[in-house]
C-alpha cells in the first residue's frame, strides 16, 4: 500500500452538483465529470482532481492542453485509461509525465497485447519502446 488516498467520481456526472462546497478529508478525482477543457468550469467546488484519459479528450493533443489548463487552475492530474493495449497506452505514458498519479494498467487486463510493449513491474511501468509507437 502507496497510502495514496482519493475518491474517483463519487457521484454520476449528472449528479456531482451535490459535492460542491462540501467538507472532504480526501481529494474528490473527477473522471466521468472531465471530458476536455470545456469541463473544467463545471468542475469548480467539486473536485480536486482530474483523472486525464485519451479516450475521452479526442486524443494527446487535448489531453496535454487540459492537463496544463487543470493544473493551471489548481488541480491535480491523474492519468487513467480505458482497457487497451500498449499501443493505444504510449500517449498516456507522455501525459503521465505530468500527472500526481497514474494508472495505465489497461495492459494487463488483456491476454495478448502488442509485442515489445509496455512493462510493468512492481507497480512501476517501463519501456515505451520506440517500435511501439515511434
């Protein structure tokens, strides 16, 4: 155990309202809530936290754009993935750089994944190979 402590999208996005303003011994991670850029101003008073996934900003151009505005704006950042293999996990690997935490783990949930990919080893990942993703 890390003693890393947060709460990742307590509430459905249509519901988060309900965590504005309220007192919270540990960070609020917005996930479902945080899309892009755009979704951060809905954000204010509710979350601590963004949880950064390509799948869901369009791709690394954005994501990098909303991690600086995130972080800009006080936020913590927190990479995530959907399950996938190491190739679709390679731009996650660039904004992890940025982020407090990250959990690119989507590898592991799959049988096979891409030769030379990514390695995880005692929860650390390496080996973003450049036949990988260039």
């Amino acid at each position: 155990m890390l003693g890393i402590e947060l709460i990742e999208q307590p509430l459905h996005a249509d519901a988060d309202d309900g965590l504005a303003g309220i007192d919270r011994p540990v960070p609020l991670c917005a996930d479902e809530s945080c899309h892009d850029r755009a979704s951060l101003p809905a954000l204010k008073g509710k979350y601590d936290m963004v949880n950064i996934k390509l799948d869901k900003t369009g791709g690394l151009t954005e994501a990098l754009k909303l991690a600086r505005a995130a972080r800009a704006k006080g936020c913590k950042l927190m990479v995530g993935n959907m399950v996938g293999t190491s190739l679709s996990m390679a731009p996650s690997f660039v904004i992890a750089q940025l982020c407090d935490f990250v959990d690119i783990d989507g590898p592991l949930l799959l049988k096979y994944d891409q030769p030379r990919g990514l390695k995880y080893t005692n929860g650390v990942v390496t080996g973003l190979d450049p036949a990988l993703w260039g």
